[in-house]
C-alpha cells in the first residue's frame, strides 16, 4: 500500500524559513517523479514543485521559483520542500504527491497524495 | 483565480445522476488529458478519473469522465450519501509545465 507522510509545517513569521518533509513508503521511491501540491484554507489545488525520479531535474510554479527548494533522498525514501522567504500567501496545507511515472511530464499525473502538513505564515 | 473553470456547486438526491463540468483552454484541456480528484472532508484528494475516462481499481463505476475540445465533464449516477465531497477536474498546461486545477466543485447530497 502506497503511503505518503508530510512533516515539518508549523507557524513561521514572513521571510522565515521552514523544510517540509515527505516520508514514502509502499513502493519504489527511485522509479517516480514526486510533486508538492498545495490548497490555502478554503480555497482549490495549486502545484508547487515536482522532481524526476532521480532529482536531476526539478520544476518549479513561478510563485515560489527562487524561493523554494525540492529534493529527495532516495536511499531515505523521503521527499523534501525547502521554504524560504515565506510570505503570508504562502499559508496552505501541503500535500506531497507521488507521480504516476519516472520523469515529471504530461504522459503522468499526481496518483498518490498525502494527508497534508499546515504551514501558516504570521506574524 | 483557478485556471480551470468549474462550477462552485452541485446537488442532488440520492439515486439520482449528476454531472460537473470543468473548461478550459487549448493549453490545457485541449491538448492534454484530464483527471479528476474526490477529497473527502478533512481528507487527501484521490483520483477518481484518469486519462479522460479511465477509472482506478476500487472506484465504481457509478462514476464516468469525458472529454471533449477544451471542456471535460465528471457524471456521478446512482449518487450516495457517501459521495457528498468536493470535486477537482486537473489537467497538464503546457505553459506551466505542471498541472492546473479547477477551483473544486462541493457535491452536496440532500
């Protein structure tokens, strides 16, 4: 059974700094892409990063590009999201989500998702 | 703002057949699959449609998906108590390059 934990939200102050991480498990970690997707309170969907299979490549939305950071560890099976420079629209439940192939392209698509991990930025 | 254009709400009466519709563009729906996510209250979302009208194992059948130009549209029929969630149509945008969502649809059962 594939399972997907998300870690380390919390409160943080504008321009702060959190990493957000995504234990998985119940399949081989190495052989998908991975995708962070976020939902501010009450509001819809947006993608925020994803990384291949291997993490050489990684993808960014143009709200975060320069401020957020995706990686993995495959011998950890764990998926990472460095934050910084954290703004108050940043604040939103964020879902780790597996993607259904290797390599991040539009051939795929997010099949496994998290529970979600809250981030809230205030001051 | 969402990308995708979908209506804020749906209801219906058990046993009847619903349909949400989700529109879109040439970048995005016209010329890319769709897919469609179930997120229960206090829950992850789980796809439900894939590749226009594909279904997992372990989803009914009571649930359907099509596409057509730059629209999709999710059917529920026979509905349940236990279908009253909200809805997410998603689709590739190539501008992006990643997924776009729609804004949700709330099913409401009566």
């Amino acid at each position: 059974e594939v399972q997907l934990v998300e870690s380390g939200g919390g409160l943080v102050q504008p321009g702060g700094s959190l990493r957000l991480s995504c234990a998985a498990s119940g399949f081989t970690f190495s052989s998908y892409a991975m995708s962070w997707v976020r939902q501010a309170p009450g509001k819809g969907l947006e993608w925020v990063s994803a990384t291949s299979g291997s993490g050489g490549f990684t993808y960014y939305a143009d709200s975060v590009k320069g401020r957020f950071t995706i990686s993995r560890d495959n011998s950890k099976n764990t998926l990472y999201l460095q934050m910084n420079s954290l703004r108050a629209e940043d604040t939103a439940v964020y879902y780790c989500a597996k993607w259904s192939s290797y390599y991040y392209d539009s051939s795929g698509y997010p099949d496994y998702w998290g529970q979600g991990t809250l981030v809230t930025v205030s001051s | 703002q969402s990308v995708l254009t979908q209506p804020p709400s749906a209801s219906g009466t058990p046993g009847q057949r619903v349909t949400i519709s989700c529109s879109g563009s040439s970048s995005n729906i016209g010329s890319n699959y769709v897919y469609w996510y179930q997120q229960l209250p206090g829950t992850a979302p789980k796809v439900l449609i894939y590749r226009n009208n594909q279904r997992p194992s372990g989803v009914p059948d009571r649930f359907s998906g099509s596409k057509s130009g730059t629209s999709a549209s999710l059917a529920i029929s026979g509905l349940r108590s236990e279908d009253e969630a909200d809805y997410y149509c998603a689709a590739w945008a190539d501008s992006l390059s990643g997924p776009v969502f729609g804004g949700g649809t709330k099913l409401t059962v009566l």
